[in-house]
C-alpha cells in the first residue's frame, strides 16, 4: 500500500473512533445532565415542601434532612465525570501555562492519565467502602434506607471521572490541536489583552 494511502487509512480509522467514542459521551452526558438536574429539582421541590409544612402544617417532610444529604452527595459525585468533561474541575496550571507546542501536549497528556488513574484508585476505595456497608446491612436512621443504594453514586462517580481523563489523553493522542477535555479545545491563548489602558 503506497505512503498517502496507508497514512489516509489511518487517519480514517481514528476518525471513526473519535466518532464511536464522541457518540458514547454524548449518551453518558445525557444520564448525568438527567441526574444532575433531577437531583436538584428533587432537593428544591423537598425543601419547599418541609418550609410549607412546617409553616403551614406544623409538620415537615419526614427524613427531610437524610433525604438532603443523599441528594447532595449524588450531585457530588455524579458531578465528577461532567466536570472533567466540561473542564470545569480545579487547575492547578501555572507551570503549564508557561508551556508551548509539544512538551504543553504531552504535559496535559501526562496529567489527563495521572489523573484518570488517581480517580480509577478513588473508585476502587470508594467502591470497597460501599460493598463494607452493604454487607453491614447498615441503614438510614430516619427512612431505613439502606445506605449502600445513594453511595453507590461514589465508585460511579470516580469511574466517569476516569473515563473522561482518559477520553481527554486519547483525544489529544490523535489530534495536532490542544483539547482540554475531549470535546472542549484549549482556549486559554484566545483570552483577549485589552490595549485600551496601556500607554
């Protein structure tokens, strides 16, 4: 197979994977947009109805508080994954920033694969804490729920984040520009310098 033909084969191959991997991202986007917004529409409607009832009622929604706390901790966790995706997480970015061309690439490809790895080692953790409470039979105090079923969100969590490092690290792989997740490009160079107040 001559040079340009098997470099444009390539080239088709990793399109098409881009556009598998892009498709999958889109859907696990979705469940987590739907677990996000459901959790705060739950949270809202849930402290309007105790405010009520205790205004009005004398009486608020029983488990109220438990009910907030699990709610929280599913926004939390649940978070993770559409945070990285959307490079929304904390960036500790002062050293990179001085970086040009391929070391600023391969130092976001090295931090993108440190970090995935580090939350794959947090899921592992989180994941034996819930599988602990599981097999203690350990339930809510209010509700009797059992307290494994909200913290599962945890491992689930830290394993969407691992995803979306990893996705982050394959994108910038196969593709000449900077992507600071793997939908998002780097766009801290197009920060524009307002002129108007130097002299």
């Amino acid at each position: 197979m001559p040079e340009p033909a098997a470099r444009q084969a390539k080239h088709s191959n990793t399109n098409a994977l881009i556009r598998m991997l892009s498709l999958a991202d889109r859907l696990i986007e979705r469940v987590e947009k739907f677990i996000l917004g459901g959790s705060v529409l739950f949270l809202t409607g849930l402290l309007t109805l105790h405010v009520l009832g205790r205004q009005l009622l004398d009486s608020g929604v029983t488990g109220q508080v438990e009910l907030t706390q699990f709610s929280l901790v599913i926004m939390t966790f649940a978070g993770l994954g559409y945070a990285v995706r959307r490079a929304r997480h904390i960036a500790m970015s002062a050293f990179y920033d001085q970086l040009r061309g391929w070391p600023r690439k391969a130092l976001l490809v090295c931090i993108c694969i440190t970090s995935g790895t580090l939350m794959l080692f947090l899921a592992w953790h989180a994941w034996a804490y819930v599988d602990s409470i599981r097999a203690m039979n350990r339930t809510s105090s209010a509700l009797s729920i059992p307290l494994w079923i909200p913290y599962l969100i945890a491992p689930i969590g830290f394993v969407l984040a691992t995803i979306q490092y990893w996705l982050t690290a394959l994108r910038n792989l196969t593709s000449d520009k900077l992507y600071r997740s793997f939908t998002e490009l780097e766009r801290y160079d197009e920060v524009p310098v307002d002129d108007s107040n130097q002299e």
